[in-house]
C-alpha cells in the first residue's frame, strides 16, 4: 500500500511536495516528487475555458455551470 502526503509550500503559486512511500517495504527510500500548483483564476481569468496542448494532441479545459473542471480531447 502507498501513503502519500502532501506538503503545501508557503509560496503561493509555487509548488506543492507529495511524498510517496511504500508501507511494505519499510527501508526502502523516500520518494519526493515536486508537483507545479495553478491557481484556476490565474489559469483562466475571465474566460470559461483553455486549451492545452500536450505533443501532438490538443485539450480543452473548461469550467461547467456547477464549478467543477473537465478536460476533454
């Protein structure tokens, strides 16, 4: 089983650390990995959606009516 635990950085819009270990193997190392925190106002200021393009493939990100986020292809 993995635990993971997030640690929030103090700098706004920096990043967040998520430390992931495995409860089976108790001496195996600490995993920490960095992960990139976007503030959804930032993202899409006064629009509704974004596209993000990701190799070859493009993706719309948008907000529906009840606040919630989808990413569709």
């Amino acid at each position: 089983m993995k635990i993971i635990t997030s640690i929030a950085s103090k700098a706004p819009l920096d990043m967040d650390i998520a430390m992931v270990t495995n409860e089976d193997e108790a001496h195996s190392a600490l995993k920490i990995t960095s992960i990139k925190k976007l503030n959804s106002e930032k993202l899409f200021g006064d629009s509704n959606e974004v596209m993000i393009q990701h190799q070859e493939e493009t993706y719309v990100l948008r907000i529906t009516k009840q606040n919630k986020l989808i990413l569709t292809k």
